[in-house]
C-alpha cells in the first residue's frame, strides 16, 4: 500500500504535464498561445504543489534545475534540427517554448519524489557514478558534431552500476533494472507528447508516427543522469551513498 501511494504522489507532476499536453490542443486560453498556457498551468502546478507541502523546498529547487539542464539542451537539439515546435508563443527563446524544460523536470520530479517518500538507500555505489553521469550529459551536447557515445556509456555504466543496489522497504533492486524501465516509461511519454502536437520530429511532419526506437537508448541514459543527480541531493539516502564493500547487506 504504501509503494502505491509513493508512486501516485510521485506522478503528480509527470501526469500532470501529459495531461496538460493533451487537454492544451483540445481547449485553448483566449488571447493566450497554447505553449505559453502550458508554461502558466505548469508553474502554477509547481507552486500549488510547493505551498500545499506535497513538495519540500529542496524537491521545488531541483526541479526547477532540471527545467534549466533541460531546456537549455532543448535550445540546442532544436536549432541542430532534432525537432521542432512548430506553434507561436511569447515565451518562446530560440524557437524553444520555455515550458519544455518542465517535460524534463517531471522526470527528475518522479525520481525525487518517489526516492523521497520510500525511504530509498544505496549500497554498492561508486565514485564512478558522477564522472560518467557528467560525460553522458555532455555527449547529449556534442553528439550533434562528434559520433554518439551513447554505447560505450552503457557500456560503462554496466562496469560502474553492477553492484549497486536500491532498498526499497527492505526490497533490494539492481539499480540496472531501474534505469531501462523509466527510459521505456519516458519513451512512452514522449510519443504521447508528439501525438498531441506538442512538438515534432521531421519524420512527423506528414503526420504522426512513433518516435524512433533508438530514442529509447537516449531516454534511459537520460534517466541515468537525472538518477545520478537526484542520489547527490536526495537526504534519505546521504547516509548510505557512500562506497560500500558489500552492496548486498541492508544498509541502516
């Protein structure tokens, strides 16, 4: 019961957003464009849940440093012409609307919140994690002008995750089951963001189709490099984050 009310608070914000994405096409705001209506639904959502103690003011600012990481990296992908948002806005800086970092937001959002309100601790860490979520962040940068890392990072994430282990209410899970599952999850997400209309991809211009497979390699890095984040941040499991000989003992 209480794994089902972590992963319902945790989705607040993530369902949320699709739910807004897909109520936005259908009904519009007189005078408003659709993506800065968005951008006003998702603030506000922010700081309803801030004011309503659902979120703590750590959860709140880290938030809001995934919406910077991802918006920026949104700014770069779309004038190297990964995707496009075709529609007008005022809050729109190099033909990005700013409410797309909330999309990237909401992933680090869920894996806050659900770390947070399962107690979550890791054993089996490695000093490696941080250096390798850096160089997969950076290569989302420079892959658009060198050849994509993407499989020698997991393959080096194999090598640096092997023995690390989330508790779970006493429950152990290889953190390398975690990672793919929410790329998979994010995946699913995205295409239902581009089924509304939300943004596109070249090969959607014609009309919709599933995004690329090979999105799901992107995503479950991506996922990786929030789940590093959020590890460094995320109180519950400081005590534990350390390197630790025995990743399958419990850890206090």
């Amino acid at each position: 019961m209480r794994i089902l009310r972590a992963v319902a608070l945790a989705s607040l914000f993530p369902g949320f957003v699709l739910g807004a994405l897909a109520v936005s096409q259908a009904l519009s705001v007189p005078g408003l464009p659709r993506y800065d209506a968005l951008l006003v639904a998702m603030l506000a959502f922010q700081v309803g849940l801030l004011v309503t103690r659902v979120e703590t003011p750590l959860e709140f600012g880290t938030i809001f440093g995934f919406h910077l990481m991802g918006v920026t990296l949104e700014m770069w992908k779309v004038a190297h012409g990964g995707w496009a948002y075709p529609e007008d806005a005022f809050s729109k800086v190099l033909d990005v609307p700013l409410y797309s970092g909330f999309m990237y937001a909401s992933i680090g959002s869920f894996i806050f919140a659900l770390g947070r309100h399962l107690d979550v601790r890791i054993a089996g860490w490695s000093r490696w994690a941080v250096p390798l979520g850096v160089f997969a962040y950076v290569n989302f940068w420079t892959n658009v002008w060198l050849p994509d890392l993407k499989p020698l990072i997991c393959v080096l994430a194999l090598a640096v995750f092997w023995r690390t282990r989330l508790y779970v209410m006493d429950r152990k899970v290889p953190i390398l089951f975690v990672f793919p599952v929410l790329g998979v999850a994010v995946w699913m997400a995205e295409n239902w963001g581009t089924l509304f209309g939300s943004w596109e991809y070249p090969r959607q211009l014609d009309g919709w189709t599933w995004v690329p497979e090979d999105k799901l390699g992107s995503w479950t890095v991506l996922c990786m490099v929030s789940a590093v984040i959020v590890a460094r941040l995320l109180p519950s499991v400081q005590p534990s984050i350390q390197e630790l000989d025995d990743p399958d003992q419990p850890v206090a």
